[in-house]
C-alpha cells in the first residue's frame, strides 16, 4: 500500500488566519511611505462597501481628509461603528455620508446607491468593491449555505455594486471601479474554504469588465492584498465555527488537520499597515486618465503574485493582440 503524503500537524493548522499570514515575512515590515506627498481627491465622489472596519474605514476617512465626498456603506444598521463614522464626520468636517448597503441584498444595493447617486449630483466618480468575507475548512466540508453566502458577497455582491452603478458612469464618459481581491486570487493555500475560489472569480471579472469599459471612460483597477490584519479573519471565526457546529462528524474527521482550527482565532495578519490600501487606491484615483494600472499588488514585502499578473498579461496579449479583440485588450494592458 503507497505510503500516503505526510504533512506535519504544525502546517495544517491553518484556520482563517493564515491568509493573513501565510505569505508576510517575518520580523518588523517596512511600511508604505507615509512622507510622500498626498494625492489631491477634492471633487471626487467615492462609494465603498464594506466600511465598518478593515480597509473600508480607513478609506473612507482617508479619502475624505484628502478632499473626497465619501459615500461610506455598511450592513445591520444602526450600528456603533456608523454612529463613530458619523461622529469624525461631524468633529473633523469630513464629507462623509452613511448608507445602508448589505452587497447580498439586490434592494439594499439599488436603495443605496440610488441615495449616492442623488447626493453626488447624478453620477459616482469610483466604486471601491471592498466588503468580503472569509472562512476556513476545506472544500469537501463548504456546505451549499456557506459556498452560497461567501460568493454572494465576495463576487455577486460585487456584481450588484457595479451594475448599479455602471450606467452613470457610462452616461458621464468617465469612472473607476477598484475591486479588492488579494493574494489568493493567484495563487491557493489548502484549507481555506471557498475564499481563494471567490478572489480568482473576481479577479477574472475585473479584468473581463475592464476590457468592456475601457472605451467608455471607465477604468478598473484589481487591487491584490498581502497579509493585513484586519477583522475579516475575526469575522471569519464565527462563520467558520457556524459550519463545524453543522458539518458531520465523520465528514470532519476526514480532514482532521483542516478542521481541527476551524473557528478558532488565529490573530494572523502580522504587523502591516492596513492603511497601506487606501493609500495605493488614492494614489490610483489621482493618476491621469489612461494611465491607471489593472492591477496592485499591495504588501510591503510578499507579493508572490506579481510574476502572475506578468505572464498573465503577455499571455493575454499572445491571445488576442491581434485579434479584434486587440485594441481593448492593448488599453488595458500596456499602460
């Protein structure tokens, strides 16, 4: 009988957590270079999802302290992190503006957005997908409840988000959509549920609708993080824990070293700066038109998919180049 692969205990006790950590080096990371001059975002219309904590709130008050009128959107309102939101709004003078958005919801979406595009005189200058979820377990053990809701929010909620804003944009000639994917868009670490399988969905249809876009005004940028500790993976925890409570006990057995960690707290992330986003989505927004790129990677140090995005591209232009497909794939591409 072949001897089956043998893999300690140590390295698949991987829970929520390590897509924080799996690719951040140790010690003390370099962080983004706060000292160089700020981009100016006076007169732009921002809307984020996502926005009660992580990189969604530090955008939303970055963007504004940079002169952004910030349509910053949450689920389970009222809530306190809204209330404190509205409450830095009001004692800094930021423009900022509360909305209720839950992504999976196709009411709260259109509701939502309609409110924004009103408030922002008919038209939304970016759309900042950025609310996600994550769990932790492997495939077998994703029952059709937690695969339903991870692509819902993390790809569907992103759909619903650019349809509906999408047309103003179009009418207006000009946009951007920046869509938050990471790391494990490109590449996949075992045991971490459906969270890699919904970040490669969008980073196809991030690229797809830029090609789309690109002779309309609109531009899309795929931002990638690294590690960053964020309450995603808090979150994830009790999602995680949910789906062991319900999973069978032999099919949980079938796994051990996967299912072992499933809701438990893995505080991963590392020492990054999570502010390290924000300041890479503003210093986007602030480029020229045409010259924005379709992809960040963003970590201080790891960024194992970077030689991804490269050959993907050369692929992509070896594909369709030539083709009629060239020009939009050629916008888009060389940059």
């Amino acid at each position: 009988m072949p001897n089956k692969l043998e893999i300690s205990r140590r390295h698949l006790m991987m829970g929520a957590g390590i897509a924080a950590t799996v690719f951040a080096a140790g010690g003390v990371h370099a962080r983004a270079d706060e000292n160089s001059a700020a981009p100016d975002l006076t007169g732009k219309s921002i809307l984020i999802t996502g926005c009660s904590s992580g990189f969604g709130r530090l955008g939303a008050e970055h963007y504004a302290r940079l002169g952004a009128k910030v349509f910053a959107t949450m689920r389970n309102l009222p809530r306190p992190e809204a209330d404190e939101l509205k409450a830095l709004a009001a004692s800094d003078d930021l423009d900022i503006t509360v909305i209720e958005i839950d992504v999976t919801s196709d009411a709260q979406v259109e509701a939502g957005v309609a409110e924004a595009l009103a408030a922002a005189g008919g038209a939304i200058d970016v759309l900042v997908n950025n609310a996600g979820i994550a769990l932790s377990g492997p495939i077998e053990v994703q029952d059709m409840e937690a695969t339903r809701l991870i692509f819902d929010t993390n790809v569907f909620g992103a759909q619903r988000m650019i349809r509906a804003v999408l047309p103003a944009m179009r009418a207006a000639g000009a946009g951007q959509v920046f869509n938050v994917t990471s790391q494990l868009g490109r590449l996949i670490v075992p045991g971490l549920a459906q969270y890699s399988p919904t970040k490669f969905a969008l980073e196809a249809l991030s690229e797809q609708l830029a090609y789309e876009t690109v002779t309309q005004g609109i531009e899309v940028t795929i931002v990638q993080p690294g590690g960053y500790p964020t309450k995603i993976w808090e979150n994830s925890v009790a999602l995680s824990a949910a789906l062991k409570a319900r999973t069978p006990e032999e099919l949980l057995a079938a796994y051990p070293q996967m299912t072992a960690s499933m809701g438990v707290a893995s505080g991963g992330g590392g020492d990054t700066d999570p502010m390290d986003v924000p300041r890479a989505i503003a210093e986007i927004i602030a480029m020229p038109a045409g010259e924005r790129p379709l992809r960040r990677p963003v970590h201080p140090v790891a960024r194992p998919q970077e030689p991804i995005n490269e050959v993907s591209a050369q692929q992509q232009l070896a594909m369709l180049g030539g083709s009629p497909y060239g020009p939009l794939v050629k916008a888009v591409l060389t940059r």
